[in-house]
C-alpha cells in the first residue's frame, strides 16, 4: 500500500462476522470436497422470509417506470415520512412530524455512525451497553470518542443499573446507547425501562440513542421511548424494515427525533449519500401499511423457531429465557466439562466458554452458533441462535449436534 492508513482505523478490527464467514466459506469448501453437507450457520439475524407482497409489488411497478431512477431527495419521499408517522401513530401511540421529526435512512446501521459523527468530538464520551451491539463501540471509535461501558447483568434482567450509572462520573458523557427490545439477550422493554432512562437523560444532559428494530418480533406490545413523557427533549430511535418486515437487504430504516437533531443528522447525511432509490420508498409506504394479521403470521413462526432454538439450548445444557423477545436465543453456558455435549477443551488459551461452545460446534459438528464475546465482556459465558433459520434447518442442526454427541459419550 502506497500510503499508510488513517491511525482511526487502528481502533477496529473488520467485522466479525465478516471474518467468520470467510472461514465457514473454506470450510464448505473442504467439506463439499469431503463430501459433506455445508455448515449450519445460525448466527446472523438475517430473516430468511418473503417481505409483504403489496412491498414486492409496489418494488416492481415502479422499476420499471422511466422516471424513477434519478437522485433522490436527500430527505425521502413526502409520502414516506408520512408512511413512518402514521405507523408511529398507529403502533406506538407517538406523533411526529412527517416533514421535521422524521429523517428516512439507507439501514438504520448507518445512523450509527451519523449520530457520532454528527454529536461527538474527540474525547466526548459514550456510553456503550455491555454486552451490546458491536457497531455502537466502533462508530465511537471511529469519531475518536472515548467509550465508557455500562453493564447488562442478567440478574438486572439486563437493564442497565441505575444505580450504578449514578455513581459513575459523566462528565463529557454527551450519548448513550440503548437498544431494547435488546440485542444479543432478548430483554423486553418496558414503560418503566424507557421512563427511567428518559429521566436519566434530561437529569444528566445525556442524549439517549435507543435502537429499536425488534420491538415487533415475539413481541405483542411494541414500544417506543419516544412515547414517555418529555423524550423528545432527550432521546432519539432509531427503526428499520428490517426484521419487522423481512427487508434486510433492502436497507430501509429511520431516525425519528427533535427537528433540531433532524437537522444536525441531515447535514452529515447529505454529503454520505444521494438518497433513497425511489422504488424503494415507494414500496416501504406499502410495507408500513400492514396491519396485525403480518406481525400475527411472522411471530406465529418465530414462536416455532424459538423453541427448537431451545431445544438446542437444552442438548448443549445451555439456560435460557424461554419467552425471550427479539429473534435470537441468548444462552449461557457452563463449562465445556460439564455440557452434556462433553465436548473436548480445545487448545485456544484465553477463549471464553462461549467461543469454546461455539467453536467446537463448528468444527465438530458443522453447526454455527455466535459466541457472545462479541458483544461484550458480560456476554463471554454466553452464545446465540438466530430464529432466521426455517424449523427444518434448526431440526437438522439438532441431529448434527446430537450425533457429535453420541459420538463423544
């Protein structure tokens, strides 16, 4: 390389997953030479089911209209904005204005790192839930901030500790990261959660970023933090089509919050990207328009899927929440001695249980299951099984570890 890269770049690594789907690509490389079947792999959340048929549709039609291909509004479509009011309305009970509270976004991942770059110096501080999504540590990172972590405890119901919190010193904290329904445990939210981190929030000065594109999945009450008394003043959420809607691909989500953090996220934004293919806007608004009967069919089946989820749980003597929220699994694991898996401890010094867990179901049985460490510290003991895997895929992934097992007896 010519020149040497930006020092930021030195405080990430390349995504995980990224890495690790290098490695399951030349292992099904080997094992379609060895003449085996390729590996399982439930560890991304990525929904495997069709988007709503009026979306596809509404995709499709507008494609091929001659007139739909040319840059886009850097704001989104008036009807969009409208689309994602009117589901705040209708589903949270939260009214925002489609024209100023409302910034459509290409994924909501990107706003990740539009929030930091938008609101944070170097040396601005963070607080980044522990365990949590990796992305909210990296954009920190990234803009040069100083990532301050909070813990997630089981025995908290994997709230934050509030207490806690007030003890720690916040000066120079400008965001917090919040994200419930929460990602990787499967904690619900509640009024009372979101209450009391409002109140933290206008207390402490703190912007609090909650992401929220679970609230739909195993979920018949969704919530929005923008709901409570006062949010507007403190709080920003982030949502997507994503998972709700079978549209990861897609990338499609949203930022609703004050006009004026609106206006702050748009001037970073702006000169990020060109907008939003109108096709897909055009089909979003089609997406959002579903009523109760779609999220009825779609956790009707996730409700299948999480317990042959947990029927791996219960081979490999995991514990789990049975009436987890969210679409993953998120269990802890003892040590490997003491699985009913009897799996061997592999050579790797250092590794959490949950990397051992992992790895070894990997490598012995062709089955990937996350490791929790990637989250976080207090995700170390822990693995994860995502529900975007048809039953007879989670069914097969069970023969396979049942039949490493037998073998290992």
């Amino acid at each position: 390389m010519i020149i040497r890269p930006a020092k930021r770049t030195e405080s990430v690594q390349e995504y995980y997953f990224s890495r690790k789907l290098k490695e399951i690509a030349q292992m099904n490389l080997d094992r379609k030479a060895a003449g085996e079947a390729p590996v399982i792999n439930l560890g991304i959340g990525s929904p495997d089911g069709m988007p709503p048929v009026p979306a596809v549709e509404a995709l499709c039609e507008s494609a091929i209209q001659p007139g739909n291909h040319a840059y886009q509004s850097y704001v989104g479509l008036p009807e969009l904005r409208q689309a994602f009011s009117d589901w705040y309305s209708r589903w949270y009970g939260v009214e925002l204005d489609p024209a100023k509270e409302i910034q459509p976004l290409v994924g909501s991942k990107e706003a990740i790192l539009l929030i930091s770059l938008a609101f944070l110096d170097k040396g601005d501080k963070v607080l980044v839930p522990d365990p949590g999504y990796p992305t909210y540590s990296s954009a920190s990172k990234l803009v040069e901030a100083e990532i301050v972590t909070y813990d997630l405890r089981a025995e908290n119901g994997w709230w934050p500790d509030f207490e806690a919190l007030e003890r720690m010193d916040l000066s120079g904290v400008k965001i917090m990261w919040t994200n419930y329904p929460n990602m990787p445990t499967g904690a619900p939210a509640s009024e009372q959660l979101y209450a009391r981190l409002v109140d933290f929030g206008r207390r402490h000065g703190i912007l609090i970023c909650n992401d929220n594109p679970y609230s739909f999945i195993l979920n018949d009450r969704p919530l929005s933090i923008l709901a409570q008394p006062g949010a507007k003043e403190c709080c920003l959420e982030l949502n997507s089509l994503s998972k709700a809607h079978n549209m990861a691909g897609w990338r499609i989500g949203m930022v609703a919050a004050d006009a004026q953090v609106i206006s702050e996220i748009l001037k970073v934004k702006s000169q990020m990207d060109s907008g939003m293919f109108k096709p897909l806007q055009l089909a979003a608004v089609q997406a959002l328009a579903q009523g109760p009967e779609w999220f009825s069919q779609l956790n009707e089946e996730y409700r299948r899927r999480r317990v042959l989820a947990g029927r791996i749980f219960d081979l490999l003597g995991a514990e789990y929440d049975h009436n987890s929220t969210g679409m993953f699994l998120w269990g802890r694991v003892g040590d490997l001695q003491e699985s009913p898996c009897h799996f061997e401890r592999p050579e790797g010094v250092g590794k959490s249980a949950g990397e051992q867990f992992s790895d070894r179901i990997l490598h012995k049985a062709g089955v990937f299951i996350t490791p929790g460490f990637i989250f976080g510290k207090n995700g170390e003991d822990y693995i994860r099984i995502s529900l975007c895997a048809k039953p007879q895929v989670l069914e097969e992934a069970y023969d396979r570890i049942s039949a490493v097992q037998a073998k290992l007896l």
